[in-house]
C-alpha cells in the first residue's frame, strides 16, 4: 500500500504502519531466537565489568542501555530499531520489494543474529549507495556495520574490489558455471585438512573436526535453490538499471554462490551464506526494475515466481523447522519496561 500511495501524509502513515507491523514483535519478544540468552548474558557481564570478547557497536549499545540505567529488553528494542529503520531508509516507492525480500529472507534470522542482522542492515544502506557511485558514503555505512559483526569486513572487501572490476551478464554466467564446476570437482574439506597451517590456531578445530562438515551437498533441495539461484539472476535484465548497479549486483550474486557451494560442503560457512542473503534481495530489486514496461507475460509471471519460491521454501520452511527459535512466539509484560 506504501509504494502505491499517491498523497505523501497518506505514504507516511503507511510507512510507519509497516514498520510498526515488522518492529513490534521483533522488540518486545520475550525469550525469542536460539540466541536471545546469550545477549542477556553479555549484557550481564558487561554490567558486572567482567571481560566480555564481542564487537566495539555491539559492546557500546549495552553500555549505553546500562549508563542510562534501562531493563536489558532495551537492548532488543534499540537493536531492532536500528536493522528496520535502516532498511525502511533504502526503502522508496520503487524499491518496496526490497522490503519484501529482507522480510522474507532475513527477518526471522533479525530475532536471532541480531548483531549480524544490525551490519548486514548497514551493508544494504552501503551497497544502494555505491550502487549510486556514492562510494564514500557506502563505505562509510559498511564501516558501521564492522562495528556490529565481523562479517562487515567481507562486505566492505567486496565493495572495494567492485571499483576495480566490471562484470557484465555474460561474464558473470560464464564466471558462475566455472565456480559450479570447480566446487562439483573439488573436496573442499581435503583442502582444510592438508592446509596443516590451520591446526596451530584455536579455530582449527571447527575445519577437521566431522561435526562442521555437512553431507547435504545433494538432495532436492539443494538443486532447488541452486536454480532458482541462477534463475533469478537470469531475470535481471542489465539494460533497464546502470552499468555500475548491475556489476555490483553481479559480484554479489558470485560472492552468494560461493558461499552456498561452501555451506554444502562446509557447515562452517552456513552463516556466510545467510550474510549473504543480502544478494537476493539486490537481484530482486534489479528484477523489480527489469519488471517495468514489460510486455511478455511469461517473464512478469516469472517474476513474481521467485517470489513465491522465496515466500514457500525460505520463509515458510524456516518457521515450520524453527530455525531461528521464534515459534512459540512470546511477549514481554510491558509492565517490566518501567
């Protein structure tokens, strides 16, 4: 209704409508998402001043919630403040799609890998701007999200290395089917393990030891996604969006192949590949725009296919194996605020 509305007081009211609609239950959840203890008990060890390892925007978000003495439920209701405002920031009338797609692919992971889901917010804001050739100010927003999550680090490298190199649709395809091919032929796992350098540092064990090798790198549902993978980006038509947008767009869609050919073979890498989830919903608004005008049927039904592929086998299958915690879902009495 938003990206429809014609009279902006109406637009505004519905936009904060929307946000109300996601932000609410994300804020006021009580005991929600796999990992909703062990941001209390970060937020109880940073209040005891005992010594806490977590990122310096993640660390200063509890003290401030501490300095101005709030209940810990703050803490949840800042940090989901910060990923939907910032997502509703990007969001214009033509872009309401990327609304669509973060709720689809990464709003229930918001409830659980909060501090993950606070940079990758900040990555988005990044990537429309540079996508812009705003580059100081899409460095910049992704330099705030390194201050929440490691993960931002990559995302920066990936824009950076987006200055030195332009892909085009054939380039980027024939560049793909080469990953594919060379992930079907390699082991990944035999790499790690003769890579003995590995084996002297703390993190060693997560690439030798079986529990972090994943056999699931066949299977219905694998293929199912690798091809709705390649068919999305096979809709995203490179003449009705700028030369730049679209080479973005490209390497982020190889960097989402890579790591969902190493998340099949590597359960390490699982939570790469949902970081860069974030590239589904950046091919999804350049097919959003490669949607307008269009006049073959087929391709506009198409279109909106992805989508209910997205809606059925990310989102819904995700609530139906709880991956994230969230169901049943619970509130907290708003008496506990004051």
């Amino acid at each position: 209704m938003y990206s429809k509305a014609k009279e902006s007081y109406g637009a505004l009211c519905l936009k904060i409508f929307s946000f109300m609609i996601i932000f609410l239950p994300a804020a006021l959840r009580f005991n929600i998402g796999t990992d909703y203890q062990n941001y209390v008990d970060i937020f109880d060890s940073i209040l005891l001043n005992e010594n806490v390892t977590t990122e310096v925007g993640w660390r200063l978000l509890n003290k401030v919630c501490i300095f101005f003495h709030l209940p810990k439920q703050f803490l949840f209701i800042i940090s989901s403040f910060i990923i939907y405002i910032l997502v509703f920031k990007i969001t214009k009338k033509n872009y309401i799609i990327l609304l669509i797609t973060f709720y689809l692919y990464l709003y229930t992971a918001s409830f659980n890998i909060i501090r993950n889901c606070i940079c990758l917010a900040f990555v988005l804001c990044g990537y429309f701007y540079i996508s812009k050739n705003e580059n100081k100010k899409g460095l910049m927003y992704t330099f705030f999200g390194c201050l929440f999550h490691n993960s931002g680090y990559i995302f920066l490298l990936v824009y950076i290395f987006s200055f030195m190199i332009k892909l085009n649709k054939k380039k980027t395809l024939f560049m793909f089917f080469c990953i594919y091919i060379i992930f079907k032929l390699v082991n990944i796992k035999d790499i790690f393990e003769t890579i003995s350098v590995f084996y002297g540092f703390k993190w060693a064990y997560y690439f030798t030891s079986e529990k972090y090798f994943s056999t699931s790198s066949v299977g219905f549902g694998v293929l199912l996604r690798h091809f709705f993978l390649i068919f999305t980006y096979l809709l995203c038509d490179e003449s009705k969006v700028s030369k730049k947008e679209f080479s973005l767009m490209s390497i982020m869609f190889l960097c989402l192949s890579i790591s969902d050919f190493l998340s099949c073979q590597l359960i390490l890498f699982f939570r790469l590949h949902i970081c860069f989830y974030v590239s589904y919903i950046c091919m999804y608004v350049v097919v959003c725009k490669s949607n307008k005008n269009e006049t073959n049927i087929y391709k506009k039904i198409c279109r909106y296919v992805i989508l209910v592929y997205a809606f059925i086998f990310v989102f819904i299958i995700s609530l139906l194996n709880n991956e994230n915690g969230i169901i049943p879902y619970q509130h907290i009495n708003l008496g506990d605020l004051f």
